[in-house]
C-alpha cells in the first residue's frame, strides 16, 4: 500500500531509472525525473502522472525547485561505475560527493518526508571474509565507491523522525532495461558472447555479488512503502548470486548458446586485470528486516538480453556508445 503520491526520481533516466519510473507509474504514483539525460532519455512521456525535468544535480536551487512538493525522494544520480573515474576527476567528485548534501539539505528544506539513497557494495573493495555483512569496514578501491561510502553519513547526519533517510547497496546489476547499460560484468559478457562468438574474461577469480536490474527496481518499491521504524538510518545490502567472473563466463555461455544454438561454441579466454575489486557479500539483513528476497537469476539477465537482442532492442550493442558510460561522457566532454 502506497504511503506517498509524489516521488522524485534523481537519475532516473538512467540504466536503473528507466525501468523503474514506468513501473512506478503503472502503481499510481506522480513521478517526476529530474536527470541530465547524458545518456538520451527513453522514458514514458505520454503519461500525464510523469514530469521530467532536464538539469544538473549541482544545480541545487533547480534540483530544490523539482523537489517542492514531493514526499519521497530516490537517489539514483551519479557518474556510475569505477571506470567512469577514468574522466575528469573533478567531474565526478562534484557529482557524487560535493552535490549531495546540498541535495539532502533541499529535499529536507521543502518538506521531503523519506530520501532513499543508491549506494553500491563496491563500497568494501577487496575482502576475502565469506560474509560480508554491512558492518564489515569499507575498504574502497576507487573514487566512485569511497564517494559512496562517504555519501551514507552524510544522509543520515540529516535524518530525525519527520525525514527518513535510508541507503542500500546493490550488487552489479544486469539485465535488460530501457536505457541500455553494456560496461557491467554480465553484460559484457551476453554482449561479447552473441556478438563476437568470444567471451574475454579479466582475471576470472574475483568474487562479484550481481543483483538483476528488476530486483533493483523492486527493491527501490519496497523501501518506498516499509515502515519508518524498520530502515530509518538503515544500511542494508542486496545482492543475489555471489559468482567468480569466470563462473559468470559459463553461465553467459549456456544460456547464449541455448538462445541461438546456431552459434554451435563460444569460446572463453581469460586475460590478467588490474581490476581486483572482490568480495562476497551477504543479503540477510535486508530479508530478515522487509522480508526482501531478490527473486530474478543471472540467467535471467542473460536471457532478457538474449532477447532484446533479437528483437531488435539494442541495435550497435558492441559500438554505440550510448550503452558505455565513460565514452559516452568523453565523448559528450561533459564538464
């Protein structure tokens, strides 16, 4: 049962937003998107419950202009990935660490009641503990997960019992959704697999939680409607199936070759990585507390793409550099 009308979505014309926003839509709620639209924008435009606003998050007097009047906030906006830190490193410290306080500072000012924040569980970096709960020590390997653990207190320095503040993790995500997204490890893998007849794995040991892009939106649902008193100021990991990226290859060939059993073999060969980021993390806390089970598989994911794929969804897959976020902002030279 829906406890808010009125949601922002930062960011939600983005890989995640994109399918979240129409779903969000269908259950009644009044969406408003506030989002640079770097990566175009492929959201349901005909519904008279969506208004989308193009703008900058360090814009915070337009950012606290699109906020007024909405009860709940997800936070989804930022330069998306570790590799992105490859671009100007400016940019991406004024996005995802110097514009959110101001961000959590406005929503609070115009009367925000819940600010749900996406941070990410590359936040741990390297860990070789079976179990990485949320209280393990944040180890981060690069910018884009020390801003995100960073971002967390920063929130809940905010929060009292009129505004609710509460950060998840995810895993990577993978699957299909509108706004297409090829540079994260499952999707890699499908895109190389159908396309190139060749999957290329970096390294092959590292341990990467995934997390289906429709659990991603679901789980975005659910901490839209939980009560109060079970995430205020609440950090929980969601991921699904912890998988070496080699054990990722095999899944990504069984499902390609049942998808287009033309292709006959696909061959995997592995190449070193200065990428070590691994670990295993564990999703109890979120289940235990909201009852929340991620429910879709990594062949799923791989299925989905399978067959957007043959549909005709994701036309340039291996070139358009639409679906790659570091080429597309290099190439937007986005400042």
């Amino acid at each position: 049962m829906r406890k808010f009308d009125n949601v922002i979505v930062v960011g939600g014309a983005g890989y995640c937003g994109s399918l979240l926003v129409p779903q969000l839509l269908k259950e009644g709620y009044r969406v408003r998107v506030y989002d640079t639209m770097f990566f175009g924008d492929y959201l349901p435009h005909g519904d008279p419950n969506l208004t989308v606003i193009k703008g900058d998050i360090r814009d915070i007097q337009a950012l606290e202009r699109a906020m007024d009047g909405v009860e709940a906030v997800i936070q989804l906006a930022c330069i998306s990935n570790d590799a992105s830190f490859e671009l100007d490193e400016a940019l991406s410290t004024t996005i995802n660490l110097d514009a959110f306080e101001p961000m959590v500072v406005a929503a609070k000012r115009v009367g925000v009641k819940r600010f749900i924040f996406a941070s990410s569980s590359s936040v741990y970096g390297v860990s070789d503990s079976p179990d990485v709960r949320e209280d393990h020590p944040l180890v981060p390997l690069t910018l884009y997960n020390k801003y995100k653990g960073m971002c967390e207190p920063l929130l809940f320095k905010h929060t009292d019992a009129t505004f609710v503040g509460v950060a998840f993790r995810p895993a990577t995500v993978c699957g299909y959704a509108p706004r297409q997204r090829m540079d994260l490890s499952v999707n890699i893998l499908t895109n190389h697999a159908v396309n190139n007849n060749k999957i290329t794995v970096f390294g092959g040991e590292q341990l990467r939680p995934n997390l289906h892009v429709q659990d991603y939106v679901d789980l975005c649902k659910m901490l839209l409607v939980a009560p109060d008193e079970k995430i205020a100021n609440e950090v929980f990991n969601c991921g699904y199936q912890n998988m070496s990226i080699m054990d990722l290859a095999h899944v990504v060939k069984k499902v390609v070759l049942e998808e287009f059993p033309e292709k006959k073999d696909i061959e995997i060969v592995t190449t070193p990585t200065n990428d070590i980021r691994s670990y295993h993390i564990n999703s109890d806390k979120i289940a235990n507390t909201l009852n929340f089970r991620p429910t879709h598989s990594i062949e799923d994911a791989v299925r989905d793409l399978c067959k957007a794929m043959k549909a005709g969804k994701l036309p340039s897959s291996m070139t358009d550099d639409r679906y790659f976020n570091v080429t597309r902002l290099k190439n937007l030279k986005a400042k």
